[in-house]
C-alpha cells in the first residue's frame, strides 16, 4: 500500500499521545488491514460503537438488495475493490450507522466549498447551541494511484470552530502525524485543495447527523419560539425530508409549512355551508341576476378573514398545536374562523377537532353545545346521541332532561316528534305517563311498598317500555309483583332483614325478572343462569347474607315461578 502524503496539509499535527491528553477517542487501523471504514466511524462516534461483524452483516444486507434489484442509492458501490476483505462500500457504513441513530448523509460534491452542503452543515451547527448533533464528516477519498481510503473530520464541540482530522492510518518512519488539529480556515483550505477530486467525484465529505440530538436541536429551538411545541416523531420526519440540516428544518417548520397552513385553510374554509348559501340566496330575494354577487360578498368576506388570520401567528400556533402538520392545522384555523374564537381558546378548539376526528362542522357543533353542559366531552356525546349533530335539537333533549333526568335521549327525541319538537308540551306527555304509571304501581302494590318506591319502580317500567303508556302500565303491574314475590322469597329462607327496592331491582334486571333467580343472588345462593348486564348499565348486587352464620343460611327455593316473570 503505498504511503499517503501528509506533506503541507493545514493544521496542527497530534500525535497519539497528543490525542489522549486532550481526552479523544482515537482508533488506528491494524496494519495491513482494511478496516479504515469501521476505524472511521468509531473514531466520529468517539467511542468503539461498531465492530468487524456489523459492518459484516450491514455489508451482507446490502449485497442481498443488489441481488433482488433493490436500489441502495450510490454510484460508489460499484468501486469496492474485488477480494477485499475489510474495505466496506460506502452503503453498508450508512446501514450500520443508521442502526445506532446515526445518518451518513448524501450531499453532491462540488468544488467551491461555499456552494456545498457541506458548509451548509457546519455553519447550521456552529450557529445553534453547541450543534453536537452534527459529528462530522465521513471522508471517502478514491485518489488514483493511492488505495480507498476513509478517514474522520471530527467537529471538537468542546471549543467553537476547533475540528480534528482522525486517519486511522499511522504515520510511517519520517512522515508527519495525519492527524490535525483544525480550525475553520483549515478546514475550508483542506477542502479548496481537493476541488479537482470533488469535481471528479474522487473525493466526497458525508456530513455526519446523530439523529435524535438533530431533533432535539429542533425541538429546542422551537420552544424558544413563542413557546411552540414538536414531537420527535414529527421532528425526526422533517429532518429526514430535509437532508438531516436542522436549519433547513427549522425554515422549512417556520415558514414553508405556515404558508401550505394556510393554502389548505383557503381550500376547506373557502367553501361556504348550506347555511350560508341558503342566507346568500335569501338576500338575492332568489333572484338569478342577484345570486352571484351575493355568494361573491360571502367567499370575500371569508377570504378577508383568512387574510387577517395570515398576519398574526395564528398559523404557527396552530401547526405548534397539530404537530406541524398543515391539514389538521387548517381545521383548526377554519374552526377558529367559524366559532369567531380568538387565539387563546386554540388548544380548546383543538381538544374539540379531536374528539371527532378533525370534522370542523361537528366540532362547531360541540363548541356551542359546550357552555350549557359545561365538559366538551358531554357535548360531543350528547351531539353523537341524537345521531343529528344538529345544536337545536341537542338542546331540546337537554330540556327536557332538566326536568325527567334520567330519560334517555333517544326516548326524549321521541317523545318530542310526538309533539312537534315542543320540550314544554314533551315534558307535560312525561309527566302524565309517569303519574299515570305511579299510580298503577300503588294499585298494584296495596300498601305493600315502602314510601318513594313507587317512584322507582314506575322509573323502571316506564324505561323497560321506552315511554310507551299503556306498555309501561303492563311492566308496571308485572314489577310490583316480581318485587313483592322476590322479597317473600328472601323472607322465607330465613333472612329477616328488610331489602330495599334499590336491590331488588337490580337483581332482577340481571336475571330476567325472575323472582326465584334474583332471590337467589341476594342472599348469595349459587343461580341457574348467567347475570345479564342490563343496557342501562351493570348493577352492584349485594350479598345480604355474606356475614350470616351457616346455621341461620337457608335453601332456596329451586322451582322457578313463570308467572313472576315480567319479560
């Protein structure tokens, strides 16, 4: 292998030695070996992060892609030299590295340096914080006459503008140490002297990016905008679209995205509802002359409004809010627009685009349903209930919820329809039936019902028949007598404590009003049959006879009694 020149390169020479003092990780490269490319990335990594076999098993991985005509991404990979067996291509060093969070990235060599990305990496990471997530470049040199060659031009993050050249390669007898200490004329001055080999792609410099501190690089310069936010998911993708240069991220999150936020605001919000086609059309008198410039007046107005919003940093706080991306950052505007919020109340608005996954119209709907119920989330569920989204009529259940709480909103709407969507006239049918369902139960019951049970049992009748009156006086006759014989069965297994309705009821819902089924379950009796969790929702039954000595438990009776059943 023939010597490589160290003659009149820039820098100060280190020598080992030097090297350790100043506390740096160096690695040599065995001799005769061609390990100079593992050398080269520990040597970046500053510490022994990859080994023989994993530049091995990249290499193996990328042989194979070539094999089923996969591209691997560079005209390098057709020069690896044949028999080699240390010299690793370019491709497999990008694979392993990017198995440890490292990139090696692709930049096109030219021959000024100032029109290189190259630069562009060094000045995006000598300008933000200590810029450690940019190591360095991965030097591959195919100098003819010389053999291939990788070696490291480390960024020293210790002190501003220091950089370290680590050849792997150890000086021979007379020749002076490869290994430099740089600043950054010398480095630019290195690069300058090798514009003929960049040119002829002899020569290239692979910026060298260790991914998660690039994204933490952005998230933190973000936050110190105004406090936005983003996740390193999002960061880590706008980086990768971004070619790893983080203040090619940073212009691209800041001012290519807000403008694609408010392009996309323009195509949803730019597209009037029915509502205000309908008010247009109204003010044209539905005179055909008249219509155009009345929905003329309506989109520039709209287009007006979005206008205002571009100037101020709505559209920043929104993508801040959407992690920075343009769609779901637009709905968020559009939503902003349509409800007249102001920009504090964002991260409300956002709460409410979510809950019904981005559909501006319904998350306009829970936004004005909200300040009645006072949760959003008891909006968007009231609102999804009635299978309408529509506000008025959400807010005539609630209506008549305030005066019979527990009436299910299905039933409400239908209790409405029946009287042309008037709560006041819903409310007087409910009340009617459930007085009149009240008073069958206390016919039905004579006297044998404690004060106020007659209201629950007539609640659950009038529930099992959706409201329906003359149902509800059937399921009410046939509850007070599951009720009285269920609790006669309790009494008769020798349980003398009285059980209240709140029990019985419960139990029987479970057991399909079976009297002998639920009578069982109170006392804690083995059953026939499995509980059935009513739709209302799973009941608590208590075991009245879980501390009742044994010699006081007594058996059930096992029969079951048919005409107790009120299914």
């Amino acid at each position: 292998m023939k010597p490589r020149d160290a003659h009149d390169q820039p820098g100060l020479p280190l020598s080992v030695a030097d090297l350790k003092q100043m506390g740096c990780y160096y690695e040599d490269q065995d001799p005769g070996s061609d390990t100079c490319g593992m050398n080269a990335l520990n040597n970046l990594c500053q510490r022994a992060q990859f080994h023989l076999s994993d530049l091995q098993k990249a290499e193996a991985q990328v042989a194979h892609a070539q094999l089923n005509g996969e591209s691997v991404g560079s005209r390098d990979l057709a020069m690896r030299p044949a028999g080699s067996t240390g010299f690793f291509d370019i491709e497999a060093l990008k694979l392993a590295a990017s198995g440890v969070d490292v990139e090696i990235v692709d930049v096109e060599p030219v021959a000024d340096y100032r029109e290189s990305r190259c630069h562009a990496f060094a000045s995006s990471a000598s300008s933000c914080g200590d810029g450690s997530w940019f190591l360095g470049f991965l030097v591959y040199d195919r100098t003819p006459g010389q053999a291939m060659h990788y070696y490291t031009l480390r960024r020293d993050e210790r002190y501003a503008g220091v950089w370290l050249k680590l050849d792997s390669q150890l000086p021979e007898a007379g020749e002076e140490p490869r290994n430099r200490r740089l600043g950054e004329e010398d480095l630019w001055n290195l690069y300058d002297a090798s514009a003929g080999h960049f040119q002829a792609w002899l020569l290239r410099w692979y910026p060298v990016v260790y991914r998660p501190g690039a994204a933490k690089q952005v998230r933190r310069a973000l936050s110190k905008v105004e406090n936005y936010n983003v996740s390193e998911v999002r960061a880590l993708t706008v980086l990768g679209e971004m070619g790893w240069l983080v203040s090619r991220a940073l212009e691209y999150l800041l001012q290519d995205l807000p403008q694609a936020a408010v392009r996309e605001l323009l195509v949803q919000y730019l597209r009037p509802s029915e509502a205000e086609i309908r008010q247009a059309l109204e003010a044209a008198q539905w005179e055909h002359a008249q219509m155009q410039p009345e929905i003329d007046k309506v989109l520039s107005k709209k287009m007006s409004e979005v206008r205002d919003l571009d100037t101020g940093n709505s559209p920043l706080k929104a993508l801040s809010l959407c992690d920075w991306e343009p769609a779901p950052a637009a709905s968020l505007l559009a939503l902003k627009l349509q409800t007249g919020s102001d920009i504090e109340t964002l991260e409300l608005l956002r709460e409410e685009l979510l809950l019904v996954n981005g559909n501006v119209e319904r998350a306009q709907a829970i936004h004005t349903l909200m300040p009645t119920l006072g949760s959003t989330r008891d909006a968007a569920t009231l609102l999804e209930q009635t299978g309408t989204w529509s506000v008025p009529v959400a807010q005539q259940v609630i209506r008549v919820q305030q005066r019979f709480s527990q009436i299910p909103v299905n039933i409400a709407m239908k209790i409405l329809r029946r009287n042309d969507d008037d709560p006041h006239a819903a409310c007087e049918m409910l009340a009617e039936c459930d007085r009149q369902v009240r008073n069958q139960v206390l016919e039905c019951s004579a006297g044998d019902l404690f004060k106020g049970e007659e209201a629950q049992i007539a609640e659950t009748a009038l529930n099992l028949s959706d409201w329906e009156p003359g149902a509800a006086l059937t399921k009410a006759k046939k509850l007070v007598s599951a009720v009285q014989h269920t609790r006669r069965l309790v009494w008769n297994s020798g349980y003398r404590q009285f059980v209240p309705i709140n029990a019985v009821l419960p139990a029987l819902a479970c057991y399909e009003m079976k009297p002998h089924e639920a009578a069982a379950v109170l006392i804690g009796k083995p059953t026939k049959r499995e509980a059935i969790v009513p739709k209302s929702g799973t009941h608590t039954i208590p075991n009245f006879l879980e501390n009742t000595p044994n010699h006081e438990k007594r058996q059930v009776q096992q029969e079951e009694d048919e005409t107790c059943s009120v299914m």
